[in-house]
C-alpha cells in the first residue's frame, strides 16, 4: 500500500488510548452518576430560587422573626437544615460506590460531611447581589438570624455563601464539588480508609477532567481554600450549638429533631435510621 495508506504505525499512541480510554470512559460515568444524583436531590432546582429572587422579606416580617425567642429561632434553622440534610443522604446513596462503602463509614461520611454539602449547596439559593438567603420561603438578610444569639456564626455562614457565589460555579461543578466534599477520606473513625481514598480520588479525577474541558482550572485552588472554610464553619456552628445547649440541657431533646441531635451532639442516641 502506499505511504499515505499505511495504517498509522504508532503503537505507543494506541496503546496510550487503550490505556487512558478506560479511565476516561469510566469518569465520565461517573462524571453523569454524580450530576444526575445531584439534579435528582437538590431539594430545589437553581432556576426556582433565582425566579424568587424578588420575594424579600417585608420590614416586618423581619421585626417579626427578630422578636422570636432564641430557642425558637435554633429550631426552625434546625429543622431546615435536618430537612436539607435528608436530600444529602439520598445524594450519597445515588453515588456509584458509596453504597458498596460498610455501614459504618457511610454514616462517618455523613455525619462530618452533610453541613458541608449543604453549605455548598446554599451557594445556589443565595443572592449575592443583596446579600440575601432563601429561608422559609422568602429571601432575607443577616438581620433576620439577629434572635439566634449567634451573629458570629450568621456572618459566617452568609460571607461564606457570596464568596462560593463569586466562582460562579455551574450545576456541574457543584455536584461534582460536593461529591468531592463528601467522600473524604481523612474523617476521624473510618474502618476502610483506603476504599474511601479509592471513590474520593476517582470522583476527584472526574471533577479535575471536567474543569480542565472546560478550562475552569483555575477554580481549583480556589476551591480548596473553601474547604477550609467549610472546616471552621462546622467547628463554629458546634461551638454554638453547645453553648446554646449548656445553658438549657435538656431542651435539646424536645427543640430539635432526632437527626440533628443525632449528627450534631455528642449524645448515644437512636443510630440513624
Ligand atoms: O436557611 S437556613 O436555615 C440558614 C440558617 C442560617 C443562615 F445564616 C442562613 C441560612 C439553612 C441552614 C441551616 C443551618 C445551618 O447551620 C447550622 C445552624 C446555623 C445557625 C443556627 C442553627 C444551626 C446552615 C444553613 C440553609 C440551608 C438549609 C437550612
């Protein structure tokens, strides 16, 4: 056959294919396992939150959350949270891998990473542009929080949303972020840390591929100070909450559902259903 009709002699290369083709095949799988978990379980879907943008709390309906008791206020945070946290637990169990994750570390995993995730996925029902939050159906400000006694926390929480809100991050990579946030392996008490290590550097891989298709690299690094972030806000909110409880111990069973009290105080409690 003629030069221009030989078959191109470069074994490295189609080995290099063969080899790569797999993993990229089998990120890629995961890539839309994790992005249609987290389309299926995201409590509400961005485009709802961004049309009810407009609906600001009214003076006052902020007075009115303000003259609310403390203890009050810790419960309907609380509650929103458990009922978010619910939406997280059926995104784990939709990711390829983790079901197949013991019983143990699947709750270890859930236990110190689902006020991340729901952190992350805030970023999606928050207004940057007036610094306002979706809560109760409504978007409202730091001053509706005032009552909480926790304003440290409450600025926190607010500051972290608008500087998540400024990587403009995508649907994707927000499922793929939170997958990540997740699946970490170094949480205190996992039995089978390598297997975690194994589906976190693979869900890590996929987000790393997908960012660099889309020349997005540069999120990365930042990315990686958010979780950080994510780190002292959990510890701040612990904070808060036992100082919140020491002073009214036995409210904690009668104020707040058993998952919160579950994932969120040291209690022996009923294990997770
Ligand atoms: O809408 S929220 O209730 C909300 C609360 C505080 C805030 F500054 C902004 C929003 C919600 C949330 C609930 C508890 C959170 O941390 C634990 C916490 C913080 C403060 C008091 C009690 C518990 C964080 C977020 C957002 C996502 C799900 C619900």
């Amino acid at each position: 056959p003629s030069p221009d009709q030989q078959p191109v002699n470069a074994p490295g290369l189609t080995c290099r294919l063969v080899c790569v083709l797999p993993s990229l095949l089998s990120s890629d799988c995961l890539t839309a396992n994790i992005v249609k978990s987290h389309r299926e379980t995201c409590q509400y879907r961005v485009e709802e939150l961004q049309a009810l943008r407009w609906k600001v709390f009214s003076r006052e309906e902020v007075l009115a959350y303000q003259s609310k008791s403390v203890e009050e206020m810790w419960q309907r945070c609380a509650y929103r949270l458990t009922d978010s946290i619910q939406y997280v637990v059926e995104f784990a169990k939709r990711i390829d891998g983790f079901l197949e994750l013991s019983q143990n570390d699947q709750i270890v995993l859930l236990k110190g990473g689902s006020l991340e995730v729901v952190l992350v996925r805030m970023c999606r029902s928050f207004n940057p542009d007036n610094g306002t939050v979706f809560f109760e159906g409504k978007y409202g400000g730091t001053e509706v929080f005032k009552s909480l006694g926790c304003n440290d926390l409450i600025a926190s929480i607010f500051e972290f949303s608008q500087s998540l809100c400024a990587l403009h991050l995508s649907e994707q990579e927000v499922a793929l972020f939170t997958a990540v946030v997740l699946l970490n392996p170094e949480r205190a008490w996992l039995q089978d840390k390598e297997k975690v290590a194994r589906l976190h550097s693979h869900v890590d891989v996929a987000f790393k591929n997908t960012l660099q298709r889309s020349h997005r690299d540069t999120v990365l690094s930042k990315l990686s100070q958010k979780t950080l972030q994510l780190k002292s806000l959990c510890s701040l909110h612990i904070d808060r909450l036992r100082s919140f409880l020491e002073l009214r111990p036995l409210l904690a069973h009668s104020l707040f559902p058993p998952l919160y009290h579950e994932l969120f105080t040291d209690s022996p409690d009923a294990p997770l259903e």
